[in-house]
C-alpha cells in the first residue's frame, strides 16, 4: 500500500495537481446536453449521459499534463444511481488514459461497514466465485472521526490493491475550526488527526518516503498546512481551496518538500468551468480547461522549482 | 424541517426501532440468488438484483411493525452503481409500504459540495425545468467534523422537504473514544459535537419537542447515551449497536424521556439474519425478521413504557 503511482505520475508530468471533476450540469455546454436530452430524455438519465460526456472530452484534453482527477461523489449522487453510473464510467476511462483515481468520498463508518466502502471503492467484490470490481478507485478520501477501527479494514484492502486514503486533517471551508482548531491537551483537533495519519501509515512507506495514508489539508490555511508539513514528514496531503475557494499558489508552497513532492493540489471549478470564465466558444471547453490546467501547474511550480523522486 | 413524521410513525407503531437494511449477499437466501444469477448473470447486476427482492421481503414483513429502515450505503456502493440502483429502489420500496427511510450514509463537505449531498438524498434536482427525486430519503445521517457551513446547507433543503439529519456524536465503535472521548475545555468532543446539533436545531424544532437535527449515539456507551439524553432536551437519537454489536436494551434506555421518546434504535444483522439464527427455511427469512423485530420491540419496550406524543 502507498500512493507512489501518484507520486510518480507527478514526477512524469512535472505537475503536482488533480483536476477535480465535480461536473453540475450548469458547467457542461448546451450542445453536450442538447445531445443528450435528445437521445435519453429531459431526466436524470440525460443528465448523467451528459456528464459523462463533458468527462470524457476533459480526461482526453488532460490526461498527458494532470498526473490525476478527483471526483466528487457529491456530485453524481445528486443525479441518483444514473448519475453513480456515470461517476463509475468516468474513472474507468480516466484509468485507460493512465490517469490516478482519487474518489472523493470522505466515507467513515465503523469496521465492518468500512470494509464494505474499502471493498467497494478501492478493492474487489466477489460474487459466488467471481471477483467484480464496483468502482476501482486508486486512493480514497475518508473522514477520521471514529477512529483506528474505521480506518483500519482500508489499510488491508489498500495493502492487497496498492491503494491509498487521504483523511481529512484541516479542510478548506470557513468554519473547519469549529472543531478542528480547538485544542486537546494544548494541541489542534486536525494535528491530532494528522498524527494519527503518521502512525496509520507508519509500516506502510513506499519508496519515496511517504506512506499509503495521505491528509487532507486546505489551501486556505497557508499558515497549518507549512506546520503539519514540518511535523508530518511521511504523509503526503491532497490540497483542495485553491483556485474558487480562495486559495493561491503562495497558499500552498509550504505543503511541498525539498525535492517538490510531498502535496497535490486540487482544482475543480477552475478547470472544469474555464471556458465560462474565458468566454470561449463553448465547444472549445476541453481545450480551455487545459489551458487552465497548465496556467495553474505554473503557477504552483513557480514554487515549487523541479520534482525529483 | 423536523423528524416528526418519524416520531408520529414510532407512536403508531409503539416502537421505537429501525431495520438496518445492510445487506451482503452472504445473508440472502440461496433460492433468491439461485434466481437472480439465472436471470441477469453471476456478476454485480445479479447480486444487486439479489439484495432488492430480499430487502423488499423483509419490507413487505416488516412495514406494519416498525416505523423505519436505515439503508446503509456501503453495502450497496460495495455491488457498483448497480448496488445503488438497488438501494433507490429498495427506499422507494419502504417509502411506497409507508415506512420513513434514514440513509445512512454519514455523509460530509464542505458547503457547495453538501448542496449536491443534501439535493441528491434528501430533495430535488432539476433537470431543464423540470424536478426530479434522485434518493428520496427522509433523513441522512451526516458528520460534523467540518462544522457549520458542512451542515446549513442541508438544514435549508431539509426544510423545504420536511426531512431530518442525524449528525455523528458518539459512535458505537470500540476506537471511537480516540478523538470522541478527548476533552476540549474540559467537555470530550462527543458532547461538544452533541451542542453543536442542538444549536444547529434550535430553530427547528418540531411538534414535540425535537428538532430536525438529531444525533447518532451508539448504544454500546450507555453512560454517555444516558448523560447525553439528559444534555440534549430538543435533539433526538439514533442508537445503533444494539444486538449484534454488544448493545441490549438495559443499555438503550437511557435514551428515551419520560413520554418514551427521544431515540430509535437500530438493529441491521439481527434482522436480517434472523433466520440463520434460527436455523429455519431460509424461504421463510422474512418471517424470521419479523419474528426477531418483535421479540426486539418487546426487549426495548419493557424499559420505555408506552409510547406518548
């Protein structure tokens, strides 16, 4: 278990980013809904057709410069199990186009339910003697809030399948401090949290020093994410908040190390909503988003000099 | 917004218990995979197929008895989309049989991101201009560790639907002291999230006495169910651990207040599973759930007394 196919996917591309997909339909052209509505109806179903579709045109414009995408279970659910059709179908042509699966789930249970989430997302499920594989995500965001037993049938399933989780420590929203800033025996909840990642991950190191369990930390608060990269030295952090939420590439170059590794930096509406924001011709949107994605892999490497493993 | 409904529901029925429905291929009778697998193959579209006419079995047995089930996602996400196909269905199923349907999903995010959450289980999504039901569910069950802005989206759907949430306190795990337990100014997290949901509630309150936002309190901590109770007049629990996972009724009954309110307690296994137990037919695995659902009413009834609104 680890997350070095992400790290070296990064190294590849020089690019420390995941391009969140968290597709509304206000985001997706009216050509690729028009189609869609027309061929499957004014329903959920069109609707999730035409989220694939969008998906599909972003992966193709993005997958030789952004080592990774980042779905966002949210965002299919609300369009019921058509739209879950639609999350699976995305991440299976995301992987054919060598891209690293991030779901992001932030699932939490107790151990027997997680096993079931781990199996489901991250591993294989068998039916009478056949192995299926439901979703085959490559990490996972979970939500550590119950414990070493909700998060230890993940580190199984992850050994068995080279996968990875990134828990959430400090996340981007204003009032992530209600509880995550308050103090237990003088220290924040999130370090505490992102201690247990230290000591989840502990015989879990791959080859370039950091561990299968990742953290979730913030763009938005520059300031924690430079202290837990000091203080959580084998735990790599997905950094969502750059980008719409507020956060900017300065934001995030204390989450890198000195070899520039050691974060990924997501962006979603940014990416997926470029077109909008140029006010290019909507069929151009695959290309505008990567233009926004090599807008922002500068913006970050500017400060974060050359990735070397 | 308010969790009414269920407590009108729990009234009718004098019990105060909900049907986990969290169902892995393992608990489905031979007969009705034997059928499912003939039909649509040996693969996820099967086993999914498999699990709804068992879980509609056990609805159909158990719809007249007790007020609610709490599908549990993971066991369907676990069978793919295919699985969540088979969830929708099985809440529309209990929803058309009358039963109040909790999605247990412990769902979490950051503001925009529960919009999708809280659209997708609880409301309406549009389509054009038209609206669709994509979950249907009457509450979800939800984690605070983002605090605030992760739940006010959800409070603003719930009222416009009349539906509930249930927010993680104190789980029913056995890790789940390591971050619940901790003490913040001297009051351990559990209690702190506990506040955090009658304030959340304060201005929803309900008929009698409860508000929309409820909290999940495992029954395997009876000192801190009871403490809780006590603390928490307008919030209203989700107990589950009972049975399976070591919780009996003498544990639960600090949960409920002097009208026989204030909890349902979730039995999943128990259920299900009744006639394993039994060692009856499986053919006759629903009215084993029927069986054990009473015997179960009966176990928490005597310490609740009658149920009053």
């Amino acid at each position: 278990m680890s997350l070095d196919r992400l790290l070296v996917k990064i190294a590849e591309t020089q690019n420390p980013t995941v391009a969140g997909l968290d597709p509304k339909l206000s985001y997706v052209p009216e050509y690729i809904k028009a189609e869609a509505f027309e061929k499957y109806g004014v329903n959920l179903k069109g609707a999730a057709k035409a989220l694939y579709k969008f998906n599909k045109g972003l992966i193709d414009a993005l997958c030789d410069i952004v080592p990774a995408i980042k779905p966002q279970c949210a965002y299919y659910e609300m369009y019921g199990y058509q739209g879950v059709k639609t999350l699976y179908k995305t991440m299976e042509y995301a992987r054919k186009k060598g891209m690293f699966v991030i779901t992001d789930g932030k699932r939490n249970d107790i151990g027997t339910t997680m096993e079931a989430y781990a199996a489901g997302h991250l591993g294989t499920v068998a039916v009478e003697d056949e192995e299926f594989t439901p979703f085959g995500g490559d990490a996972l965001t979970v939500n550590g809030y119950l414990g070493t037993d909700g998060i230890a049938p993940l580190i199984e399933i992850c050994d068995r399948h080279d996968k990875g989780i990134f828990v959430l420590c400090k996340t981007s929203n204003p009032s992530s401090g209600e509880l995550q800033d308050r103090l237990i025996d003088g220290k924040p909840v999130y370090e505490i949290m992102g201690e247990m990642c230290e000591h989840w991950g502990k015989d879990l190191l791959g080859q370039y020093g950091y561990s299968g369990v990742g953290a979730v930390v913030g763009a938005t608060y520059p300031e924690q994410l430079k202290e837990l990269r000091e203080k959580l030295p084998h735990t790599f952090f997905l950094v969502p908040g750059y980008g719409a939420q507020g956060g900017g590439a300065k934001d995030v170059a204390g989450a890198f190390d000195q070899n520039g590794l050691g974060a990924i930096v997501n962006s979603s509406r940014g990416i997926m909503c470029a077109y909008q924001k140029e006010g290019c011709d909507e069929h151009d949107y695959a290309q505008a988003a990567r233009r926004e994605a090599l807008r922002m892999k500068q913006d970050i490497m500017q400060h974060v000099g050359t990735i070397r493993l």
